[in-house]
C-alpha cells in the first residue's frame, strides 16, 4: 500500500471520486451509493446522471460521508460512513429492525475499489480511513452489516458491504446474524 493516501469525500475531492465512479459506468449499474441514503433510490428508476447530481449536491451539504484512497492524485477506492440518519436504508431490513434495541450514532454502508486495484488492501485502508473521521467527527457506536464469505468463493466485486474477516481485523464485533451471509458487526470509538 506504499504511496495510497486516505482523504474525506467534500467538495474538494468531489471530481476524484466522480471520477472513479465514472469510470466504472457509475458503479454497480449507475448507483452512485445513492441507495443507503434514500431507499426510493433503490425502487424508482432515476438515471444515472441524477444520481450523480443527487450525490454531488448531499456532498457540497455536507450531507454525504466517505473515506476516500488515492494513488497519488486517482481516487482508486471508498468507503462509505455516515451518521444514521444520513444513511438509514440498509439491505436486510426487516431483519435487522425484528433484533434491534438502540441504533448506532454511526453506518458504514458501501465499499468500492477500482478493478486494477482489488486485492491489495484499499478497501481496508479505506474502513481505516472511516473509523478514523468517525474518531474525529466525535466517536461513537459504529455499526455495518458484512459479509462473512468464509470457506466459500465469493468475487470481491460483490462484496459491496465488506468482508466479515477484514471488519474484525479492526476489532469490529459481530453482534447478530441478519442474513444467509450478513452480519451486524459494531465498534465503538472514542472521540479523538
């Protein structure tokens, strides 16, 4: 990872990171991570360029959170945070609230990595980056909902939520199954 450096998503860094969306086709068809701030995102069918727009202006606001890791000066990968309420629509749902009892101030929703860069270590130094601006925005519970891909092949393209090993490398606890695969794993970090 020598060179890699970790920046927040705000204005500044906008045009790196809509860069790497861009050229991805928007990423997982256009989705801009807009899904897990607004679930109607997921069922109405707004086009890639509103998204794109959607997400620019939450980020201009403030309103849209990220750990961002750069070769240089190319945003090569991401990691998604943000307090509950700017994230509160989360895969498994229905699962998810039948066990719940407080929720966390903290979500990280999403990961992506550029293609030519997966598998040496981005998406960790970006979940870094996250717990890090967590610890600086104030600490707290920080919640997210892995997948434990263990003992079976499952391509890192696909692991859009992060892998259940590299969570608990960074003292993540798993708290409740939520899914076939899904977990919800927590850490609580002091302001720093």
């Amino acid at each position: 990872m020598t060179g890699f450096t970790v920046k927040s998503l705000e204005k500044s860094t906008w045009s790196a990171f809509a860069a790497l969306v861009e050229r991805h086709n928007g990423v997982w068809g256009g989705c801009w991570c807009m899904a897990f701030h607004d679930a109607a995102a997921r069922r109405r069918k707004f086009s890639t360029q509103e998204l794109r727009a959607q997400k620019e202006k939450r980020v201009c606001e403030g309103n849209a959170h990220a750990a961002l890791v750069f070769d240089g000066e190319t945003c090569i990968g991401w990691c998604q945070f943000g307090p509950t309420e700017e994230l509160p629509a989360i895969h498994h749902k229905r699962a998810y609230e039948e066990g719940l009892k407080t929720l966390p101030a903290w979500r990280i929703t999403c990961f992506f990595v550029d293609k030519a860069y997966r598998g040496k270590g981005v998406a960790n130094l970006a979940l870094q980056g996250a717990v890090n601006e967590i610890r600086r925005l104030g600490g707290g519970v920080i919640e997210s909902y892995p997948e434990d891909a263990a003992n079976r092949k499952v391509s890192s393209a696909f692991l859009y939520n992060g892998a259940m090993a590299m969570f608990e490398r960074e003292g993540f606890k798993r708290l409740r199954r939520i899914g076939k695969d899904a977990w919800v794993v927590a850490k609580r970090v002091r302001k720093g």
